[in-house]
C-alpha cells in the first residue's frame, strides 16, 4: 500500500492528486485550512479504495507545520509522496503568526518545514518523490533578497513571484542537504488550471472567474502529466516540469549558491 500526504489536498490539482491514490488503494493523509472541505473531501473518497484522513492545520503557522509532521508519522511508517499544493494570493500584505509574510511561508516555508521535516518518513517509502506545484521554469523576477517579507513596500505580483523563485531554490537546495538520499523533487507548473476564486476580494473574484471560465482546465486535467511522472519516474533525482515539458535544471532560477545562501538564511528563521 503507498503512502501519500497532500498539503491543500481538499482543492483543486491537490484533491485530484489525493483521489487518484486513494482509487489505488492508497493511505492518503490531506492537509488543509477548511473543515468542510475537509468534510466533503472524506465524503468523496468514502466509496474509493484507499484510506483517506484528514488533517485540519493553519499553514501560515510555524507550529501548526510543526504539528503537521508529528500527526502524518503517527499515521504513516512511511511515505511515498509528499504534494505540496497549498498556495493562496493575498491581495494585502498578510503577517503571519510568527511574524512573516503569508505569501513567503505558505509557497517556501511551509514547503521547506514539511519537505526536510518528512525526509526520513520519504526515505522509507518504496520510490519516495516530493512533488512541489508552483511556478517552475518562469525565469522572470528573482527572490527579493533585501527584504524577504516584503515589511517596506509589499505587492502581490512582486511576492508571488519571489516566492516562486524561493520555491525553485528549495528543490535545489534540499538535494544538495540529501545528496545520497532516495527521494526524488518534482518541480512543477501546471496549466492554468480552475482551482476557485472565493479566497480573492471583488472585483479580482469576477475577473479570476471569467478568465478560468474561458481558459482554465479542470484540475483533473492539469494533473495528468504531473501524475504521470510520480507514477513512472525518470532516473534523475532532479525532475522539472513546465506544464508537461522538461526544464533545464541549468537555468539561474535553479542557481546553486543562491540556493545555498536561501538554505542558511532559511535555519534562521525557524
């Protein structure tokens, strides 16, 4: 029986992914903030053939990250695949908890707490791979490293787009803290895809709504490619993909020291 943990599994590509497994006969713990949707997440894999459990945790949270990675080892001996999903815009700057910035944590901290924190839970699992959905091989803007939580001047475009430059270097820099491990990184960006508007103010709802509607896939779409390489993995332990085509690791978003340099200044903060 695999084993599979997905952060924002209640949505989107990350509920498709969660239910994919679970018709496989899989043990699948999801994260996510809503109760309901939780709710209605077990509902829909009731009748499947997997195991399904649902983790209701605040991922903007260094703690509730913290607490996460203790509740998926008691469930699980092992994992393997850990989805990492959970990504929301905040029009306004949004101070976590701990004092950061939402966009930051939600689309790298987390995503760094939960990949190191379930390294050895990976390396027990049968073919482990972290598989990691932003924006990989986007090569515009870079980490704002003067000013990491955005605390002078914030803007929702200029944040998402450094944190999905922090997000390539974290696959880059995990590997190079693993370099004799098992588990493989996935790097993704998917198609655009309907993943729901209600977390966006109006009028951006309206707008997100209309676009999706004219050009966004259905999450069940956007996942194949993406299930696809998690379930017939190539040898390398580095894999990037930009809506179904290969990226070159080679590209300066993937840049080793800057990796490096985000790795230390990342031990800091937790």
């Amino acid at each position: 029986m695999k084993n599979v943990v997905v952060a924002g599994g209640t949505t989107g590509m990350g509920r498709e992914i969660a239910l994919h497994y679970l018709r496989r006969g899989a043990r699948v713990t999801v994260v996510g903030s809503t109760p309901a949707r939780g709710e209605e997440f077990l509902r829909a894999a009731e009748p499947l053939d997997g195991e399904a459990a649902f983790v209701r945790a605040d991922l903007l949270s260094i703690a509730e990250n913290q607490r996460v990675i203790k509740e998926v080892a008691a469930r699980h001996e092992a994992l393997d695949a850990l989805v990492l999903a959970a990504m929301l815009p905040f029009v306004k700057r949004r101070e976590t908890p701990d004092g950061l910035e939402g966009t930051f944590m939600l689309y790298y901290l987390s995503r760094f707490m939960l990949s190191y924190g379930l390294t050895d839970l990976l390396e027990r699992g049968e073919t482990p791979i972290i598989t990691n959905l932003g924006a990989t091989g986007i090569t515009k803007g870079a980490v704002n490293w003067d000013d990491l939580q955005f605390t002078k001047k914030y803007s929702v475009v200029q944040a998402i787009v450094s944190g999905g430059r922090a997000n390539d270097l974290l696959a880059v820099h995990y590997l190079q803290n693993h370099p004799h491990g098992r588990t493989k990184y996935l790097g993704v960006q998917p198609p655009y895809t309907k993943s729901g508007t209600n977390h966006l103010p109006q009028p951006l709802r309206t707008v997100a709504k209309l676009l999706a509607t004219l050009f966004a896939k259905p999450p069940s779409e956007s996942v194949r490619d993406t299930l696809g390489v998690m379930d017939a993995q190539p040898d390398e332990r580095l894999i990037l993909r930009a809506v179904g085509e290969p990226v070159d690791p080679g590209l300066a978003t993937f840049d080793p020291q800057n990796a490096r340099r985000l790795y230390e200044l990342t031990r800091e903060m937790i």
